[in-house]
C-alpha cells in the first residue's frame, strides 16, 4: 500500500476506534477524583457576572476552552472538520486541526483542512504536526506551508513516543527534537505549542520545553483517551499491552507545570479526559488557563451534531459557574487560589 493511503487508513481507523469507548484508560484515571473543592459558605460571588470571556492568541474567545485536535487528511475527515468548524464558531471558542502530515504527501486531502476557514474564520485555529516529522526536516518551509494552509494562529506540536513505539510502522524516533524545536520556534511566523496525546507531561519535560521558547503547553495527560489502546487495537492487541494504561495523569501534569509560570511566560492548556463540568473546573483550579477535550467532542457531535458539541460545553461551563459560586471566585484568577483540597486531608 502506498504511503499516502496508509496515513488516510490510519486516520480513518482512529476515528472509528474513538467513536467507541473501548480505547478508554482501563485501570487509571485523570486524578482530578482526588480533590474536592472548598466550600465556602459565605460567598459573596454574584453568579450573574461571571464572564468567561478571555483572550487566547491574540483573539478573543467566549470560553477559555479548546477542542482538541483530531483530523484531517481522510475522506470522513472533511465533515467532522465542517461540523467541529461550526461548533467552535458558534461557541466562539479555540479548534485544533489534526495533524497535517497528510497534507503533505500530497494535495488530494487539503479540503479537509481548510474548511476549518470556511466555518470558522475568525477563531483560534491550530495546525498540527507530529514530533517525528520535525526531527526529519531540514527546513521548516514545509512547516510554514501548513500554517497558511489553515490560517492557523499558532502551530502545535505533538510528542507521543507511547504511541509511536506501539503503532504499526510508526516512528519512535526523536533524537535531536529539542535543538529541533528550538529552530521552530524562532522560525515559524506563528506561536508554537506543544501537547502530549493522551500519556501527559512532566514538570522536568516541561522545563525544557519551555527553554525552546515553544507558547503553551498541553498537557493531553492520561486517564481520557489510550493511545496506545488504540494502536493495540488496530494491531488485533498483537503487542505490548501492559502499556495500556502507561502515562502520568492530567491533574498531576497541570498541577505540576503550573508551577513553572513564576519562572517562564506560557499558557496552560488542561486536558486529558475531561468529561464533565466538575473535571474542566478543576483542571482550571489546579491551574490550567484553557481546558480541552478531544474524544467526548468526536462521540457528542456524532451523536447530536454541532449543536450537542455546543450544548455539551456551555453546560460544562454553567457547572463551572456554579462550582466558583460555592467556592467564592468571581473569576478565574480567584478560581486558581487554592480553592481545592486533597481528599485524604477531609477525613
Ligand atoms: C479521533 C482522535 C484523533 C486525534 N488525532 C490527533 C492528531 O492528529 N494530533 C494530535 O496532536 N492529537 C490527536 N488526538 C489527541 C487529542 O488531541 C487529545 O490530546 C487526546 O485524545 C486526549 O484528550 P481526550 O482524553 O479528551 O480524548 C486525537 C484524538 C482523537 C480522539
């Protein structure tokens, strides 16, 4: 089979394994289970003027919230693009394309991709490209060529060695990606971000992440989606499946590397298996500026259409509300203030 049909096969089997929920963490979650809020029973918050509005890569959003990448460059990639388009424009909120490698073997799929645009033309957009293809450039040309493909605000980078070393024919290969990234960063007309698939960052990693110069984080920690379920599961599970549910988890990813915001100027994004109001509340109390979701967005807009994805997140963000009412934030700088507790030190 020739390359480009693999790339479109593979995206075209990701998709169809996270419409289900087989490729789900099995024995670890994203942590955020083992905070509570802190009640606090003499809140003063009007509810009525919390406003979520903020500014992210030079724009402004309604919600500090991004959907995950996810596709582009497969045949069924164009409508879930067009509808995930008309989803975050009318939400006004941030969309991730998924990666653009197809995009460069050939021309056939580049719809798929710009019709982001078409549906959305003002929003935040994010290209997207693996770690393993910026190790085998010589030039960013190529790079660039994919930000003005989509118009994108910022560029983000994946690193997912798991999912690499358990892909068929994937390439696990990264040496030199640092010095690499670095070179990126200071070429590329557009902010660079990184994000992880689904095994989380470390503080460490994130550390010299940050060195490069790279914008953002995303932390995409484990307990949501499994890739390296969902690689063993394309491969019939002929593989290393103790790897399953290998990564560190979102709550300790966020908590971790929001520390390092007195050190270095970055935004937080928190993602990794939020689902639900409650987790994106508390992805922002540990100290995430933006939240994400990918695989819940996909499952939502197949069942209910552009108008369930809207449905889904506004309603995660009147939980939201709610939670910064009983705790006493009026916003989102107070919501990060130690407004939670560990659930060991309430008993
Ligand atoms: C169908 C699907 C396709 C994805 N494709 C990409 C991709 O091309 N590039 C990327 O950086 N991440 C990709 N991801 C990973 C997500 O962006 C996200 O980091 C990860 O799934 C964790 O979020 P979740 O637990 O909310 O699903 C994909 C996720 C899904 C569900």
């Amino acid at each position: 089979m020739s390359q480009p049909e693999s790339t479109s096969l593979r995206k075209k089997e990701h998709i169809e394994l996270c419409l289900t929920n087989e490729v789900a963490f099995k024995n670890k979650t994203n942590g955020f289970e083992n905070y509570e809020f802190l009640h606090y029973p003499i809140t003063e918050v009007d509810i009525s003027k919390i406003n979520f509005q903020t500014g992210f890569l030079k724009k402004k959003i309604a919600y500090p919230f991004l959907i995950s990448c996810m596709t582009g460059g497969s045949a069924e990639s164009e409508n879930i693009n067009e509808r995930l388009a008309i989803a975050a424009n009318q939400l006004n909120i941030a969309l991730g394309i998924g990666s653009q490698r197809q995009a460069l073997e050939n021309a056939e799929y580049h719809r798929t991709y710009k019709i982001i645009r078409q549906y959305a033309p003002a929003i935040p957009v994010l290209g997207n490209l693996g770690a393993s293809q910026i190790v085998l450039m010589k030039s960013f040309k190529p790079v660039q060529y994919l930000v003005d493909l989509v118009e994108a605000d910022a560029m983000a980078i994946h690193i997912n060695p798991l999912q690499e070393l358990l892909q068929r024919h994937g390439q696990p290969f990264f040496k030199g990606f640092l010095k690499k990234l670095e070179k990126l960063v200071n070429v590329l007309d557009v902010p660079v971000i990184i994000k992880e698939v689904g095994a989380g960052i470390s503080g460490s990693a994130a550390v010299k992440l940050l060195r490069t110069g790279v914008s953002g984080i995303d932390v995409a920690g484990a307990g949501g989606t499994s890739w390296a379920g969902v690689e063993l599961l394309r491969n019939k599970l002929n593989g290393d499946t103790e790897f399953w549910d290998w990564g560190l988890p979102t709550s300790y990813c966020i908590k971790e590397i929001s520390s390092l915001k007195k050190r270095f100027n970055f935004f937080l994004i928190g993602s990794g298996g939020i689902s639900n109001g409650t987790d994106l509340a508390k992805a922002f109390a540990l100290g995430a500026d933006i939240g994400a979701s990918a695989r819940i967005i996909l499952q939502t807009l197949e069942k209910s259409e552009a108008d369930g994805v809207c449905g889904l997140i506004s309603n995660w963000f009147e939980t939201v509300k709610k939670i910064m009412f009983l705790t006493g934030s009026q916003n989102l700088k107070d919501f990060r203030k130690k407004k939670l507790v560990r659930k060991e030190k309430l008993y």
